[in-house]
C-alpha cells in the first residue's frame, strides 16, 4: 500500500517535470505569418517562451527575411553591418539562452509598417505562470426573518358611554341700540382779551362845579376847595409821628 503511494506521487511529479521542459513551437504571426500590418507584440503578449522552445517566421521568399537587431535598432528600424539575416522563407530559431530577443524585417519600410518582434525568453526550468484563480461566485447568505412582532394589547378600558347628543345654541337676538345723538355744546361767553399788565382802579377825577355866571358889579365868589380825605390826613399824621421819634 505504502509503495503504490509512492509511485503514484514519482508518476506525477514525472508528469509535472516534463510538462515543463516540453517544448514549444510556435507560428509567428498564426495563419496570418511574417508581414507588414500586423500587430505581433498583441500576438505575443499571452505566450510565455522558454529555453528550448522555437518560433517559425513563414513568409514569400525573396519578398522578406529576418533580421535579429538590438533594441536600438529595433526602435529606429535600422540594421548594422554584422546582423544576422535569414531569408528561406521558412526561418525556424531555437532559443538557447534566457533573455530579451528583437527581431525585424529589413526589406524598404516593412518594418515601420509593423513587421517587427520583440520577446523574452525563460529559463526552462521556470514554472509556468499561475493562472489567475477561477472566478467564484459569492452566494449570499439566506438572512432569517426575524420573528413576527407581537403588538402589546394596551390596558382594556371601560365601554365608552356616549354623550348626550349635541343640542345647537340658538343665538339670541340682540336689540340694536339707539340712534347716536350728537351733543350741541353750550355756547360759551365772548372770549375777554386777557392783558399781561396788572389791572388797576381807574382814577376818579373829580367833576368840575359849575359856576353861576357872573353878575357885573358883584366880586365873584370862589369855591374853596374840598377838604383833603381823612385818610391822607392820617397818613400825614403818622408821618409826622415818625418823624419826631
């Protein structure tokens, strides 16, 4: 039982190993071959090369070739004296070493019209790049409902009475007032003048008496004059008074 395990697992690490160093070839360029108009870096950009593993340049003889240049050449199209040129028609090239490769076509200007390709090759014992994981779908979780909801019953209350059935207010007639009669007011008497000097008694001017006419022949009588009032004689009086004090 133990040995059968271990030539099982010997089988496949054979099986891995050699799927390794197995070799490739490849077809520049598919169906479509080695000329003008033709995008080869898109070509390959999805191939992993190797050491050991060859590529094929298939094209009319005479109309093309294959040129290997460095990366300066391979960015101005040019090719220098001592370059490698193949012409058969059907140029195979084995990779024996690791590193970059440039090859072009130097036949008028196919190589600016695309006819040019640049790769890198693996060493041989290098493992395959790992393919990128299957896409798993995410399956969502089935969420549980969460229990029904139980509505909290509030306390019964007595049956309501009903009210005694609305009875409208029927508005009481208000009596209009009386007619408004406008007050005449009491007229007032005229308006005296009012002076802003102090009042005073006026003066009595005494009036003169009449004299008899006078007779020729008679002295004429005179009228002596009327006694001072009492009054101004009492004030000469207090006068004096005061004077002899």
């Amino acid at each position: 039982m133990a040995l059968s395990r271990t030539l099982i697992i010997i089988l496949v690490a054979f099986c891995t190993i050699f799927s390794t160093i197995a070799v490739e070839e490849y077809i520049v360029g598919d169906d479509y071959g080695w000329r003008t108009l033709f995008d080869y870096q898109a070509w390959a950009a999805d191939k992993n090369f190797y050491v050991g593993d060859r590529i094929v340049f298939k094209y009319v003889p005479g109309w093309d070739n294959v040129v290997r240049v460095n990366p300066d050449e391979f960015i101005t199209c040019s090719v220098s004296p001592n370059a490698i040129t193949l012409s058969s028609g059907e140029d195979e090239i084995i990779f024996g070493g690791t590193g970059a490769r440039w090859y072009i076509s130097s036949i008028g200007n196919h190589c600016k019209l695309g006819q040019k390709l640049a790769i890198y090759v693996w060493p041989a014992w290098s493992p395959p790049l790992p393919s990128p994981a299957p896409w798993t779908p995410i399956t969502p979780s089935i969420v549980t409902p969460p229990a029904p909801l139980t509505p909290i019953m509030p306390p019964s209350e007595p049956p309501y009475a009903p009210s005694a059935p609305w009875t409208p207010i029927t508005p009481s007639i208000a009596t209009p007032p009386a007619p408004w009669t406008p007050i005449t007011p009491s007229p007032e008497p005229p308006y005296a003048p009012w002076s802003t000097e102090s009042p005073y008694a006026p003066q009595i001017i005494p009036t003169p008496i009449a004299q008899a006419p006078r007779t020729p022949g008679t002295p004429s009588s005179s009228i002596s004059p009327a006694p001072a009032p009492s009054s101004q004689l009492h004030y000469a009086s207090w006068t004096t008074n005061k004077l002899n004090i």
